[in-house]
C-alpha cells in the first residue's frame, strides 16, 4: 500500500473511532460525499514527496481533515478536536510507520449559502517498514 492510502485510512480510523468528535458530527467520511447533513468531517486528498533515508524508503504525505456545517453549532468544538487527534496519526500501520504527525495549515471560510468550511492539512512523515 502506498503511504499516502496508508496515512488517509489511519486518519479515517481514528476520526470515526473517537466518541467525543462523533457527538459533534452527523458523520466522519472518506471524501466529500454526495449527500450528507452539516455538519460533517472528511478524510480529503493526501499528497505525497519523498522523505526517505539512505537504507528506509520514506514519503513525506499532507492529508487535508476537513470539517463542513451550518451556523454555529459546535464549529469550535469539531474543530478542536479533530486538531487533538492528529497525534493519534503516529504509529504503524499498512507497511509505513508514520513517525510524525503535525497540523501545517489550518483554513477557515464561509459559503454562500451560509454554510462554512474549516480544513485543517496534516504533515506526515513516513518511513517504510
């Protein structure tokens, strides 16, 4: 498996698998989905470079969290949350062994139909096992 599907299904688990941001969503997906109710959370695209060693193979990955609601209910909150979990991400996994994880960007902006969208991009850096 690839570090970057590696690093984007570690971080659909741990966000599914947290009770206390599950409270706060209607639901945790892996990309935007077609039909969901705000607000929401997402695994969304993860890109990848090389960060490798001179004897392990490595890839530097950025996954984007996102978050997606309506007004003000529990934006903070979500949000807060989600940027608790991302050092949950270390560990290993699917043949990498994600040796740090770190939020790099945070982004928030509203939408025209008054929704808003607050997306938060993580900094992974893998090693193969």
């Amino acid at each position: 498996m690839s570090a970057e599907r590696a690093v984007r299904s570690r971080a659909l688990a741990i966000l599914a698998g947290d009770a206390e941001l599950a409270a706060l969503v209607h639901g945790i997906f892996d990309g935007v989905p077609a039909r969901a109710s705000a607000p929401y959370a997402s695994v969304g695209a993860a890109e990848g470079s090389d960060w490798g060693t001179k004897d392990v193979a490595g890839r530097e990955v950025r996954v984007t969290l996102s978050l997606a609601g309506v007004g003000d209910a529990a934006a903070d909150a979500a949000a807060s949350r989600i940027e608790a979990l991302v050092t949950g991400l270390r560990g290993a996994g699917d043949g990498w062994r994600i040796a740090s994880a770190r939020v790099m960007r945070t982004r928030f902006g509203f939408a025209k139909d008054g929704g808003w969208r607050h997306e938060v991009v993580v900094r992974c850096r893998c090693l193969a096992l």
